[in-house]
C-alpha cells in the first residue's frame, strides 16, 4: 500500500504562525498535528511508501518527515493549488497498488486495520455531526455503500461528516476518475477529490462508508484549542517535577522539560514548551511554544509561538514565532 498526505495548503485561518509553521506541524499537546496521524499509519502492515504533496513551507515539511517517521517518503511540489484532485495526481507516477489518502490538519479516532480485509473498493470514513451544513456530508445506501457526497446541504439527507480519510483499493479506477474531473470545469478554481469518488461510484465501485469513533480539527484556532483540551485528557498531560516554584496547577496541563514556571496559577489545558520561561501568570487553554517568555499576563483561550516575548497582556491573543508583545504598565 501507498500512502498519499496532500499538505501544500497555506493554512491562512492559522496566520500568523503559519506564516513560519506548516498548518500540520503546529502542535497540541506538545505534538505536531500530524505526527498523531502518522503514529497510526506506522501500525499498518504493508505501508511501502508514502508521498508527500508540498507546498507552502516545503523545506520545513520535509526536513521533518525525513528526521521523524521512518517509512519511505517521496516529496512531490503542489505548484499550483488546484484542489485536491489536482494534489492526488501528483502522487500518480508513485502509484502502483492500494491507497490510503490523508488529509492531517485533523486527528481521528479510527481502526485503520479494516483495510487489511475489506474487499470493497475504497472506504471512506466519516463522522456524524449536528451542524451537517458546515460539511460535505455522505449520502449511503442499506449497506452503508457510498452513494453520492453533497457538499453543506440545506436539508439533512446526512449528517455523516467527510472527514478527509480514505483508502481506495481499486487505485485505477481513482485515478480514471481524477483524469475525468480535470477535464471538467473547475469549481471556484479547484478540482475536488470527491469528483473522483462519484465517479468511481457511478461506473458501480463499491465504496464502504464508516464512522470514526473521534474526529477532532486544527485547522482554525478555536478548534485547535479544543483538540488541545481532548489531547490532554487522553493522556498527554505531563508535569515536571523540577522547574516550577509557587505553581498552582489545574489539570490536564503539559509543561515540557525545561520550562521554568513561577507564582503562577496554569490550567487547565494549557501547554508549556520547552525552554519557556511563565511568571507571574494565569494561565488556562493557552498553548505556549518553545523558548517563549511570558510574564504578568491573564491568558484565555490563547496561542503563542516558539521565541516569543509577551508581558503584561491580559485577554487572548494569537502571537507568531519570534513575535514581542508588550503592555506598559499603568
């Protein structure tokens, strides 16, 4: 099996710190975005490469995929960000068995090891959701086959959440169907990888369609602050036994080795990064960076870079890599 990560968008909701971080790089809980994803694809058998598609940051995302995963990886530069069918076909010449396409600005709560026995022709995994407007929902049939995916209905045909998670054994017939969808116009400038599905559909593959057990985006802050939060209940809290004086701790927090903490209160969901310097602090779903320095503040729902000064501040604030903020006192 191949596996094919697109990650050459540009990740603007997250700006400033995707001006310096790749979108899948930013970190909650103490770890990248899509390390999460790639933890599980290292459990899968049969995994002989994966292919990257870059983009924004390339550089970036490479040097990390070749430090930090082990499996093969082949980097392949999204030039012009046509959507996702166009991101897909750039992996094509890699492409000779089964699939598993992701898309990491989310992380998921799935049972990947269906693919080692489904005989269906792909699988697409879903989650259910209330605001099924926001999304491009599946629509099944008795057998929970995919019938036709319907981008953020009025009514509620579904409520099952295309999450950005596929495997499509019959490879093929996915890129006959990416060839089709970029002969047809381009919807606002872009092909989409859904097209593909349909038409995979519409010439009788048999698509299964399953839910995740959790779904949980990064892609804007306030849901990236929200993931934090359920990383850490799951188990990512961690707290130092050296490096903090006068700390009141509200749990689930993560300070990193090396963080120095003092007449603070932190949490809960906070993050601490390593080499970072809090005092005189309260702090709560905040997630700090590396080597930062923040002192005197009051933070809420907050999300500070690597190497970034900030003093005084009391509310929320959004502050990028090697970024100061300073408010005088009155």
């Amino acid at each position: 099996m191949k596996v094919i990560i697109p990650l050459a968008g540009k990740g603007t909701r997250l700006r400033p710190h995707t001006h310096t971080v790749p979108k899948p790089m930013l970190k909650v809980a103490g770890k990248p975005v899509m390390d999460y994803v790639m933890d599980d694809v290292a459990k899968l058998k049969g995994v002989e490469q994966v292919v990257y598609i870059t983009g924004h940051l390339k550089g970036v995302v490479e040097e990390h995929a070749r430090t930090a995963f082990r499996i093969p990886g082949v980097f392949v530069e999204q030039k012009v960000q046509d959507g996702t069918a166009g991101a897909v076909e750039l992996a094509r010449p890699y492409v000779d068995q089964p699939v598993l396409i992701i898309f990491v600005d989310t992380i998921f709560d799935a049972d990947l090891s269906v693919i080692e026995t489904s005989t269906d022709d792909g699988i697409i995994w879903t989650k259910e959701v209330e605001d099924y407007q926001r999304f491009g929902v599946v629509v099944t049939d008795a057998n929970d086959h995919m019938t036709r995916i319907v981008e953020k209905p009025s009514t509620p045909i579904s409520k099952r959440a295309n999450i950005g998670l596929y495997y499509i054994r019959n490879w093929k017939l996915l890129y006959e169907g990416i060839a089709h969808t970029l002969k047809q116009p381009a919807q606002k400038g872009e092909y989409f990888l859904t097209s593909a599905f349909q038409y995979m559909i519409d010439k009788g593959a048999k698509i299964k369609v399953i839910d995740v057990a959790g779904w949980y985006d990064a892609g804007k802050l306030d849901t990236l602050l929200e993931t934090n939060r359920v990383m850490l209940e799951k188990g990512r809290a961690r707290v130092p036994k050296a490096g903090l004086t006068n700390v009141k701790i509200t749990e689930p927090v993560r300070i990193e080795d090396g963080a120095k903490v003092s007449d603070s209160y932190v949490g809960p969901n906070v993050v601490i990064g390593a080499g970072s310097t809090v005092k005189g602090c309260t702090l709560r779903d905040t997630i700090i960076g590396d080597g930062s320095t923040v002192s005197g503040c009051t933070l809420t729902d907050s999300l500070i870079g690597d190497a970034a000064v900030v003093e005084g501040v009391t509310g929320s604030v959004s502050v990028g890599d090697h970024t100061e903020v300073r408010v005088p006192r009155s």
